[in-house]
C-alpha cells in the first residue's frame, strides 16, 4: 500500500490517507463506509473514496468513516441507522456527501424539485425527465435563467419544468403529452425547447400539465391540457394549446401560481382571480362545485371576500393567500384544513401571525413567518410537516429543526427550504428522490435534512 500516510481502522474494513490527497478505503463494504459510492460488495484493496481530497483527520467506527476537512466541518459517510453520521438524520451515505449551496431560488411540485442557482444554471432532482435523482442534476443547455417552476401530472406521472430566460423567453422540458412545454408539439422534450409567442415574459409557473407566464403588459399567457378551462381562453373541455394563448379578460397581474387543474392570479389591487376547474372548490369564488359532474370556468373570476393579498400559491386542489396583515387564508380542499369537504371560499388559517410567504402542496401547506421559521399543517403520513412526527395537524406546527430560511415551497407530500446561508434542506416523502439527499433507499425523513449535488 505504497502512498498511504494516515490510517483508521474500523470494525471490519480501514481507511488511508493518500500522499498525493485524497482518501482510500478497503474491507466490508455492507453500508457503504467504503465511500466510493457503491455498498454490499467488499472491497479486497484500496478503493477510492469519491469527491474527497484535503482534509486533516480521519476516523472510522463499525460501519462509517468520517474526516475532518481542513476547513473545520467534518464529513461522513456509511452506515447510519442510529444517527452516526451526525446529520440529525438517518440517511446512509454510499459517498463523502456534497452540500447544494449557493441556491438563488427553490420550485417543488409533484414527486420533483429544482434549484435556481446564484449562476442562472438550473439543477433539479425527484422523479424528473430521467427517471429518478437522488440528488441535485444539472440541467445542460440553460443559462442566464431568472426564474423557474416545476409541474407533475398524476395522469402521466411525469414530471414537466420551465425556466424564465433573462431576456423575457421561456424555455420548458419533460412531459408534454398535453403541449405542457408550449413548443407546438406534444412530444416529450429532454432538453429545454422554447415556448413559441412568448418574449415578454416576467413570472411563470406550472400546473399538473399546464403552464402560464405573466407577461410585461400584466397580461398572462398559458397552454397545455384545457379540458377544464385550464386555458383561460375562454373555452371549455376543447383540444390542449400547443403554444402560449391568452388568457382573457385579465390585465394588471403582478403574480400567478398554478394548482393542478387551476390557475391564481393576484392583482395589482390586491385581489385574486382563479380560472380552470372548480370540482374542490378552488377556484373560491363561493360556487358549490358539483360533486357528480365536472364544474369549473374558462375564463379568471374573481375569489371572494379576498383583499390586501400580498402573494398567492396554489397546491394540488386548493390555494392559499398571504394578507398584507400578515395573516393567511386557503380555500378549496386538500385534507389541509378543510377535511374532505371543499371550502369555496377563503377561511382563515388559525394560529398563524407575521407571515410573509405560503407554500400549498398536495395534503399540506406551508407559511414562512417573519422570523425565518416555517410552520407547516395538514396531513403527514410522509413527515411533510417536518415537525419530526407523522401526526397530521390542524393548524400549522413550527418546523423546530430549521431556521434562517428565506423561502419555503412544497410538493405533493413533501417540503423543501432555502435557507439564508444558499443552502436547501427539505422533509417528507423520499420515494422518488423528491428530497435531493441522495440516500440508497429513499425513506423518508421527518425533519429538514441537506439536499446534496450529485
């Protein structure tokens, strides 16, 4: 073993440090604690350990290898079932973990999320265009991206994304079977295409698979499925757009957010209007939806008893709405806090005070309070919550574990968070790889853990 200096012997397998940097590992291998990203299969000489190079210190316990950097954080990988790794979680590591940092801005939908990174590149991870990442991917062919938003569609059960260009253009990938990608086809598009009409644009966002763009004007632009109004042309249950189409009757828009079957826009006054489906009350314009039949409108009517909005989002069947009194107030229904009845329309959320943000997801919703913590209601089976329990909650439960964030935005079943320093931890469901750990067997995880690159 010519080049090896420092030595750490575990239970069953040791690590060495090498002479020209960098580190290697040999021996059982059951948990990972080889590092070279592999598990089960032993190691019967030095294997390399992956993505490690200068550090100070190594050490090695029964089924995990830690060292400590030369910038004075320490680093593990291997096993984990009782926490040793010491992330607070009990993710295995296959690999010394790489932290997503420098993140700009965060867009979680469905069983996918993506970061907006301070270099206008785009990473995402989740059940994506590629079958399932466990960690943060770059997305190649994207630059100079201000903006972005990600779609899931439970038909498909693909995923579709969109970015805002700097120079008003829109760029969309992945699923497309109902022109969700706006590129004049329904084929499905690996790559970024170019949303055709559109050069104006200033916000956009992604339903199941529809998708909308606030233009320069205040007008807003959307295409993909229709057949329940999701268009906001006008018609009703016709063939899908397969390019940007506009919505009518709407003008001084300064915010959009698409649900699954819905769209929100908040208005230069301070109110909101919603167009598409309606069947669980979503759109909040006091219409008792049809339980039997499909109901719902082509064109934007206005959600009632709502002013002083300050910012809107949409989940899967229901939309929240953050006052300019720092209260929040939801309508529709989601199992949040409605049950299974809808609301049509909005009713306060009890117990929550100073919010500046809302993020609604499928069963649960999130508000973001002043004080830089998240709390966070409705159904947790997958630990969505992040309050550390599987407890659903009636009204919204601090997420204890996080603080410093920034922004707050969640998925079908599970949360993700940009925190102030650039960094994303996200909690709940792991099944697709939703929470960007990069973890071997995708469970879940009750309380915010680090996403990682890949």
């Amino acid at each position: 073993m010519s080049g090896m200096t420092g030595l750490a012997l575990g239970s069953q397998h040791s690590c060495a440090s090498k002479q020209n940097g960098g580190m290697a590992c040999w021996g059982d291998n059951g948990f990972g604690q080889i590092g070279d990203g592999t598990w089960t299969n032993d190691r019967l000489t030095p294997a390399t350990v992956v993505g490690l190079s200068e550090f100070s210190e190594l050490t090695a316990g029964e089924s995990h290898s830690c060292v400590l950097k030369i910038d004075g954080t320490k680093v593990c990988w291997g096993g984990n079932e009782f926490g040793q790794l010491g992330e607070g979680t009990t993710i295995f590591r296959l690999k010394p973990p790489v932290w997503l940092t420098g993140v700009a801005s965060i867009a979680t939908a469905g069983h996918q999320s993506c970061a907006l990174k301070i270099n206008s590149t785009v990473a995402c991870w989740g059940s994506g265009t590629l079958g399932v990442e466990r960690a943060a991917v770059p997305i190649d062919g994207l630059s100079g991206v201000t903006a972005i938003t990600a779609g899931w569609s439970s038909m498909s059960q693909l995923a579709h994304f969109c970015a805002l260009i700097d120079n008003g253009a829109v760029a969309c990938w992945g699923d497309n079977n109902w022109g969700q990608l706006g590129d004049g086809s329904q084929i499905k598009k690996w790559t970024p295409s170019l949303v055709v009409g559109l050069s104006d644009a200033t916000a956009i966002t992604a339903g199941e698979s529809h998708s909308c763009a606030l233009k320069e004007t205040g007008t807003v632009a959307c295409w993909g499925l229709n057949d329940g109004g999701h268009i906001g042309d006008g018609t009703y249950a016709t063939s899908p757009r397969l390019t940007a189409t506009s919505v009518v009757t709407l003008s001084d828009v300064r915010a959009i957010t698409a649900g699954s079957d819905h769209t929100c826009a908040l208005k230069a006054t301070g109110t909101v209007a919603c167009w598409g489906l309606n069947q669980n009350g979503q759109l909040g314009n006091g219409t008792i939806p049809d339980p039997v039949g499909v109901s719902g409108s082509g064109t934007p009517v206005s959600v009632s008893g709502l002013s002083g909005v300050t910012m809107i989002d949409a989940g899967r069947n229901q939309t929240c709405a953050v006052l300019d009194t720092g209260t929040v107030e939801c309508w529709g229904t989601s199992g949040s806090i409605f049950g299974s009845t809808p609301v049509p329309e909005p009713v306060p959320v009890i117990n929550l005070t100073g919010a500046t943000s809302v993020a609604a997801g499928g069963n649960h919703s999130c508000a973001l309070q002043g004080d830089g913590n998240p709390a966070c209601w409705g159904w947790n089976g997958d630990g969505q919550l992040g309050d550390g329990s599987t407890n659903p909650r009636s009204v919204p439960a601090p997420v204890d574990a996080l603080h410093g964030v920034q922004s707050i935005d969640s998925g079908i079943d599970h949360s993700c968070a940009l925190k102030v320093d650039g960094s994303v931890a996200c909690w709940g469901n792991n099944l697709w790889g939703q929470l960007g750990v990069g973890d071997l067997w995708g469970s879940p995880q009750w309380s915010p853990t680090l996403a990682v690159e890949s």
